[in-house]
C-alpha cells in the first residue's frame, strides 16, 4: 500500500523532502490523556499483549497531533521475557526481572526466540496497526541493543550504578561476550520478524550506551550494536541507530553498524552531528531536549527553529533528544510538531547558500 506522506522514508534514504518529517520519541504515551485512558482499563503489559489496545495506543499520535511516522507502541524487554525471564512491570517501580542472569550457568535458561512463537503477539499488533493507518503515514519498528538488554537482565531492574551489570564485563568478560552475542542474534531476527509483520523503518535503542567509557563501549556494546543492525539490515527497511550517551562515536557507530539514520541524543551539538552525518552519509535523527518542551510554545518554537536551522539537511528527521515526558503539556508538544512542520527546508537551503556566498 503506497504511504501518501512518506516524508519519513525519503528523509532515511537522505532523498529530498520539502521539510522534515518529524516524530518523537514514546510518542505514544502518557502525556495524552487519551492514552491514559486505555492505561485504566489495562496494565502496562497487558497493553503489550494485546494487539488491539497497542494498535489503539501507536495511533493516537497519528491522529491527534499529527506526526509524520507511528512507532509501535511496545517495551524494549519483550526480547528478554521471550528468551525465558520473569518480566513484571509494576507502577512507580519500573520493570524487574525476578531471576537476573549473571553466570554461565544462567544462561542455559535462556531460550532462543522464534519470533512468530514467543513475540506473535507485537508482530500481530504490527500487522493490525499497518492495516489500520492505511497508508497515512509510515510504521516504526523497534527493539533494544544488546548492552542495554544486558544491562536489565544482569541487574534485574532499571539502575543507575550499573555496578552488576559492569563489574560482569570486567570481571567475567567470557559469560559478558557470551551473553551480548545471544542477545545480537535474538534481538536482529526480532527486527527481521517486525519487517516482515509490516514495519517499514526498525529503530534500535542503545539506551545505556552512555553508561560505559569509550574503551567498554567498543569492545561490549558497539560489536553487538553492529551486528544486530546488520541483521536487521537484510529485511530491506531503513535502520535508525541511537545510543544516547555515546554522541561521540557517532562516526563508528555509523562505520560499525552500517545504519541508514544516526540517532542523536540531546546532549550533541547539532551542528556537529549534521558533519558527522554528511561525512558519512548518513541520515540523522534529533535532538530536541525533551524537558525544552516545558518551557513557553513561543520558546519551544524558537528552540525548534534553533535546533532545525544548525542541523537541517540531507536526511534529517526532527526528532526529541530522548523520550518525551509524561507531563508535558500536549499543546507544547504539538507546538514542536507544528514548528517542524511549518519548516522549509529549501528556502533554509537558499537563505544559508546566499550567507556562505556573502562572506
């Protein structure tokens, strides 16, 4: 089915596009209150599981504000539950695994994921929502990156220290290669499954990318980010990369992993990203910090303007530095939305050539 607005899709293949697509980040979430009506009638993973109310949820933002890509409203640690682990997501508390992996010995409780079996469920709510946008706009798929995985499996819970999760890569780097290479394998035939349900774009989050010092960072996540997006890559869709906290291995991620789109988290100067980008011909993604969006929609627009003028250009995608917030006031973030969207690119393309022509 064509996508009449496939602004999205042309901006990952850095083809022109009149302005930039933009989305954002947990865009299906609670700041909408119609999403937090469903989240009365259902818990946060029940919602997962039930390829109707994700679909319900993946779309509002299509269609009450008006972005220019759905992603599909799912978790990053549906992987380590199919692989076997006792996931429960409780309010105010966050995600927990009750049985953490940490030795040798834990893995062999750990299973390889056919996907159509142990995920049918985000395939399934992939499919209906693919049919239900009817073209409008392009559908994003996702997934989480090995180290990140790794981090939530090893520690059990949402952390800050990161202290097992790390002390395992000093001090056990066998069990630590051992386990990032399952998680790679597991989490890119994910990424192929979620293509072939009907994601037309896969996004994988290196969430705790920033946790790890750039000697770390190279030898246990960036292998395992690399070959996920590999994987992922032989479904034929655009493949977005985002590791906050590691803007600056922008350059190897792009080498590494071969994505189309460099995400870039909030913490990047936007000007430097858009060189990184040109440099390697990547798109890039970005980078509005997301608490921006607390401030005036006079402000907001100004700061969207501000981010767009220094980083607009082949294949950018106007996106939040990370997640929004969940009490960010909706107007404020269709202020962002709208001030993208009233965006010109051509006439920002002009406007810099006549300045550079001017010096």
């Amino acid at each position: 089915m064509p996508t009449p607005n496939d602004l999205f899709l042309r901006a990952c293949r850095r083809e022109p596009v009149e302005r930039p697509p933009v989305w954002m980040m947990r865009q299906a979430g609670r700041y909408l209150p119609e999403y937090r009506a469903v989240r009365q009638k259902a818990d946060f993973l029940t919602m997962c599981h039930t390829p109707e109310l994700a679909t319900e949820v993946t779309l509002q933002p299509v269609e009450l504000l008006g972005v220019d890509a759905a992603i599909i409203f799912s978790d990053i640690l549906v992987v380590p539950a199919a692989m076997g682990m006792a996931l429960t997501v409780d309010e105010g508390i966050g995600p927990q695994f009750a049985d953490p992996v940490r030795t040798l010995r834990d893995l062999a409780r750990l299973r390889d994921v056919e996907p159509e079996d142990g995920l049918r469920f985000h395939l399934d709510a992939l499919r209906m929502t693919r049919g239900a946008l009817q073209g409008r706009v392009p559908l994003i798929g996702f997934a989480g990156a090995p180290w990140t995985l790794f981090a939530y499996m090893t520690e059990g819970k949402g952390t800050k220290q990161f202290a097992v999760s790390k002390r395992l890569l000093f001090a056990d780097p066998t069990f630590s290669h051992t386990l990032l290479g399952r998680i790679a394998e597991n989490v890119g035939r994910f990424l192929v499954a979620q293509a072939a349900a009907g994601a037309q774009a896969l996004q994988i989050f290196d969430s705790w990318a920033g946790s790890l010092a750039p000697r770390e960072f190279r030898e246990f996540a960036l292998p395992y980010l690399a070959r996920t997006a590999q994987i992922a890559k032989t479904a034929g869709v655009p493949v977005i990369c985002f590791a906050p906290g590691a803007g600056w291995a922008l350059g190897e991620i792009a080498e590494a992993t071969g994505c189309d789109v460099l995400g870039v988290d909030w913490h990047t100067d936007p000007a430097w990203a858009r060189g990184v980008a040109d440099a390697t011909k990547r798109g890039v993604q970005g980078n509005l910090d997301p608490c921006a969006l607390y401030a005036s929609p006079a402000d907001i627009r100004a700061r969207t303007e501000a981010m767009l003028a220094a980083i607009d250009g082949p294949g950018f995608i106007a996106n939040l530095g990370h997640g929004i917030l969940p009490d960010v006031p909706v107007a404020h973030a269709r202020a962002f939305i709208e001030t993208v969207q009233a965006w010109d690119s051509r006439r920002a393309h002009s406007a810099a050539q006549a300045a550079e022509v001017g010096r």
